[in-house]
C-alpha cells in the first residue's frame, strides 16, 4: 500500500491551490475581457457626453494646472422676499407657463430678436457650476450654408445611430414621438445654440483650469435656457446628437477641451406644428416628502 509522506502531502496541497489560482485568474481575464467586448460593442455610447473631471490626473500632473484663487471678496446678500400669497402666485403662474413647454420639430424659417437670443444666453450663464468656474460655451448659428452642413453631418450620424448603433428598444421606444433621422429643422430654424461643454479651461499664463463636475453644470445651464426661451415664447426640441460632436467641433473652430453636450433649434413653430399628446407624471409620482 502507498502512503503518503507529511512532504509529499504538502508538494500535492500546494499544486492543488497552484491549479485553482491559476483557474481563477483566467476566469477573471475571461470576465475582464468579455467587459471589454461588452463596451466595445456599444457604439451609441458618445465618448463626448461623459464628464470628465479626471481628480488623479490633476494630481499627476500637478504642474501644469492653475491653482484656483484663494482670495474672493464676501457682499451682502440682496434678497427680495415676497409675502406668501404672492410666493404662491408666482410659484403657480412659473409651473402653468413651463408646463405649456412642449419639444416642437416644426419650427418657422421667420427671424427672430438677436436680442432675445442675448438675452436667453445671458440668463442661462446664471447656472451654478462647480468652484464657479463656469464651464459653458454657447455657439449661435445664423449662416445658412453653416446650418446644413450641421444637418448634413447629423443626419450621416443619426442613420447610422437608429439603423445601427441604438438598437431595437430604443427606436421602438421613440416611434410614438414619430422621430427618424431627417432633422429638417435644422435648416429651417432661423437660429442653432450648440452648447459645449469645456473639461477643463486655461489660464492666463497658459495652465489648464480643473473644471468641477462640468456636465452636470452646463446642463443645468441647459435647463435655465431651456425656460428662458419658454418665458420669451420661443420653441426648441432638445436634441444631443450621438458621435457628431468631433466633427462638430472641427466644422465650428471649437478648441478640443469643448465637447457638445446640447443642440437646440430654436425659432417660432410653423403653423403646421404637431406634438404628440403626451401626459406628464402628476406630482406624486415625482415629489417624495419625508
């Protein structure tokens, strides 16, 4: 009968564990490969919309970032308050007239005031952003022969993105709002706002500027110009074109720290002008109060 010595029994333990480690690594790099594969396969993922406030690599690369002023003077806070019937009031007539905001893709080629378009922009650059540093670029677009070839490049995109890149739900989920990639709109509406978002800005002498949570700034900027413009009795449809944004940029002479994170038509609606008859969600399914 064979018997198994104290070593021998040790040299077969520690083969046994050398066999499953080595199992177990390459089940990780088969799980860590096929992640890969998995974002590799999902194209309509637009590189441009992620934030990317990269913190390490501000540490890393600490001597070529602008450190921020230490120093900003504190004023008094003015503040206007209203008895609580008026709060009311203005509360109730601010929702009717935003609750009337609808996404219109039938807008008017008829002009409208450069100056309400100032105006909208200058109300939407109020927005809050991390450490104040204000990371929003606003391009308006008039020329024509500059609007469509916007179109021209997002219509390319955005045949490719519902044939291709979105996948059934998403297109089946979107068919009820009667949307495809034909965006005339963009021809038509007498004024584009591009809205850029800056990663990172530049100092005086030259540094890079961390921009703070830059995406979830401008896009609050997005939504004070987005009632700025319902307050001013304009019409626009958000739209956030997949994988156009490179190209974008480049037709716009945006410098590469801009990515486009917003394009709005905006305009008068035509008279022909439908939207679909949708309802929005009442307040407790929105509002939770603890």
């Amino acid at each position: 009968m064979f018997f198994l010595t104290p070593v021998l029994v040790a040299v077969v333990c520690i083969l046994i564990a050398w066999i499953f480690k080595n199992a177990d690594g390459r089940s990780m790099e088969g799980r860590k490969g096929e992640n890969r594969a998995r974002a590799q396969t999902r194209p309509w993922v637009d590189e441009d919309l992620k934030d990317s406030t990269d913190l390490q690599q501000v540490e890393e690369d600490v001597d070529d970032w602008q450190e921020s002023e230490e120093n900003v003077e504190h004023i008094p806070f003015s503040h206007t308050r209203y008895p609580e019937k008026e709060m009311i009031k203005r509360s109730q007539e601010f929702y009717e007239l935003l609750n009337k905001r609808r996404s219109v893709r039938f807008i008017s080629n008829e002009q409208i005031p450069m100056e309400v378009i100032d105006n909208v922009i200058k109300s939407a650059g109020t927005a809050p952003s991390g450490a104040h540093t204000e990371p929003w670029t606003f391009v308006i677009v008039k020329d024509l022969d500059v609007k469509h070839k916007i179109r021209e490049i997002i219509e390319e995109e955005e045949e490719i993105n519902y044939l291709k890149r979105m996948g059934r739900q998403w297109v089946t989920d979107l068919k009820k709002l009667r949307t495809n990639w034909i965006k005339e709109y963009l021809d038509t509406a007498p004024v584009l706002i591009l809205i850029f978002k800056q990663v990172h800005g530049f100092a005086a002498n030259g540094k890079r500027k961390v921009h703070y949570y830059n995406e979830i700034s401008v896009s609050i900027a997005c939504g004070i110009l987005l009632a700025a413009l319902q307050n001013a009795g304009l019409v626009t449809v958000t739209t956030t074109p997949l994988n156009c944004g490179p190209r974008l940029r480049v037709l716009l002479g945006r410098p590469a720290n801009e990515k486009l994170l917003m394009l709005l038509p905006v305009g008068y609606p035509s008279q022909e002008a439908t939207v679909p008859d949708l309802i929005r969600k009442p307040l407790d399914q929105i509002m939770v109060t603890v």
